[in-house]
C-alpha cells in the first residue's frame, strides 16, 4: 500500500471539509485550532454533513469511520517538516495571532508545500503573478508582515468554492455544506509538489462512502489563474452583502439588481485575464447566478463584520488596488469597498473604546 499523505491543516472549521475528504481517500489530516476545539475532535472526531445528489436530506460523515486519520491541536509545538503538505484555512486576519504566527513563519522555514484555501491570496501567491506590484497589495493584509519568511515556489492557491458553515446550534465538530461545488487549486511550481496534490485529486475522485461517491472534489489546474475566478463571485456577491445600515444574503446581493452585478463580476474577470488569466479560467456569470440562489445567508465576511470584528479578509480593497494600478476603476466596485471600510472603522473604533 502506497504511504498516506500527512497534511496540516490549519484552521478546524471549514478546514475539517477538507480533512474529511482527504481521510476518505485513505490520507492523514492534523487540524490545528484552539485547545478545546482539539479536544473535541480528538474525542469525537469530525462530521460533515452534505447534499448528495439522488439522496434526500443530508449524508452525514463521521471522520472516525474513515481509512485515514484525524487528530487536532493548538499551533505550539507542532512541527511542520513531519508533513506532506500544508494547507491553510484559517481566515486572512488570523494567521497574526500568537501561536498561529509562529507555525506559519515554521511552515515557511521548513519550505514544506503550502495551499491556500483562504478567500484571501497569500503574498506569496500574488508574487508568482508576473508583473503585479506587490507594494501596492501589501495593505490590503491584516499584517503583510507574517508572509515574508516564504517562498513563493512553496506557495499556490486552491479555490474554496463550497459554500459551509457550522451549524450555531451543534458542537463545533459539525460542518455543513450548503454548496457542494470543487475546491480548484494551481499547480506549485514543482512538478514533485505538484505531483503531491494530484495524487490526493485522484485518490479523492475514487474513494466512495457507504458505497456513495460524495461531491466536493479537489481538482489541480495547470493555470496559475484558476483559483482567481472567486475574484469575481466574491466582490459581486460576498461583500455585496455589506449594506450602510445591515447585511443582506448572498443571494440578494447578486439578484437585486443582476444587471449591476453582471457588471461588476463582468469587470472582475476581465481583470483578472488582464493579468495572465485565460477566458477559460473563469465561471461564466450565469453557473455563479444560479449557484447563488442557494445562498440564503449574509457572506462570512459581513457575518463577521456585523459581529464587530475589527479586521476581514480584503479581497474587494485587493481587487480594487490591483486594478487601479492598470489604470481600471468601476464606481459599484468603489462604493462596495467604502461601504466595507465604514464598517471596519467603526468596529475598530469600538474595539479601541476603553470597556
């Protein structure tokens, strides 16, 4: 039998969809996240729940009945270089964290393969992009600061298209899906890393539970540019959500007005084929309309910002400054970004008020 795969996962919450796919097909997967997070997958494992076509109601996934192993842990002390690959999962504005910044400049150390399954593109990630001044980029990051020790040859980006969420009401072992679309990463550099993901992209697309082929697959692309086609579902639809006064569902978001929305998403995808990207890389707006409908709840970024976090991930500040510097503007797309900086300052405001 052909040794598992060991990943590190950082980040227990959507990062667990991942993990529970990967020890379906036979591969390790340690998740790390806060102490008692850990303790209640270490005791209980993972359970993913999600659609399956032809079934009724959801498949739950128990990680304790599957080939590969889980196991969990705060971020001291684990060492990456007993690892294949590492995958980050956390959101942007975490990876500063203490414990947490520590591991990352470890992982970068230690030059293990890194993916992202961030909203957010790493730095290094936007270093392998020919031609983008990463000057420019640098504020759109909680703290550019913690992507310096890296490499960008260990770096690439995967696409975190399934749309999941913890249910408020069940342990924080429990994911659910909603949308069970791909997770759609770049090929590394290295054909040796590379090799690593198509690997579990294969062992993925075999593996069966109860006899069921599950959806949620990862598929590798040659193209650097792929996982950029969430550029565009992102800034017209997830932070579309942000209102002056509250937030409104994705699905509201991307169907009030479909005309603007085309627009924006339209703008998005030229840009990103302006930078290198291929037509061919991006979902065609009608797929990510439809796909939509089934959005009923506010994007995590505005979730987050309506619970008064004081930093999200910025994929809509990125956009806009990369594009700026081609000389691109498109007023929707400005408005959205000021409408986003309102509600930063204004939690960051009331995060600094003394208690």
């Amino acid at each position: 039998m052909p040794t598992p795969v060991n990943t590190l996962i950082l980040g227990a919450s959507y990062g667990s969809l991942l993990a529970t796919k990967l020890l379906l097909a036979g591969h390790n997967a340690h998740l790390v996240c806060l102490k008692a997070e850990a303790d209640l997958f270490n005791a209980e494992g993972a359970r993913v729940r999600m659609p399956v076509k032809g079934r009724d109601g959801l498949v739950e996934v128990d990680s304790r009945k599957l080939k590969g192993k889980l196991s969990a842990s705060p971020p001291d002390g684990v060492d990456p270089k007993g690892y294949d690959l590492v995958v980050l999962a956390m959101q942007e504005p975490q990876y500063r964290s203490d414990g947490v910044r520590q591991l990352l400049d470890r992982v970068a150390k230690a030059k293990v393969p890194c993916m992202s399954i961030m909203n957010m593109p790493p730095l290094p990630y936007l270093a392998r992009i020919p031609g983008l001044n990463l000057a420019t980029v640098r504020p759109c990051f909680t703290d550019a600061t913690v992507w310096d020790s890296f490499d960008p040859a260990c770096m690439t980006l995967c696409s975190p298209d399934p749309q999941a969420f913890r249910p408020p009401e069940e342990k924080t072992n429990v994911l659910q899906v909603r949308l069970p679309t791909n997770f759609k990463a770049a090929r590394f550099p290295s054909d040796a890393h590379t090799a690593i993901l198509t690997r579990l992209q294969d062992d993925i697309e075999k593996s069966r539970f109860e006899g069921m082929e599950l959806p949620v697959k990862l598929k590798v692309h040659d193209s650097l540019f792929v996982p950029m086609a969430k550029w565009a579902m992102l800034v017209a639809g997830n932070y579309r959500c942000v209102q002056k006064e509250a937030m409104r569902p994705i699905k509201d978001a991307v169907h009030s007005d479909l005309a603007e929305t085309r627009a924006v998403y339209d703008w998005v995808a030229r840009l990103c084929v302006s930078l290198g990207a291929s037509p061919d890389d991006m979902v065609p707006f009608d797929k990510y309309a439809n796909a939509a409908l089934s959005l009923g709840s506010p994007s995590s970024a505005a979730r987050a910002l309506a619970a008064g976090a004081p930093n999200i991930e910025r994929v809509d500040l990125l956009v806009q400054r990369i594009a700026a510097e081609k000389g691109q503007r498109l007023k929707a797309v400005d408005d959205t970004v000021a409408l986003v900086q309102e509600w930063v300052d204004k939690n960051r405001a009331k995060a600094a008020k003394p208690a």
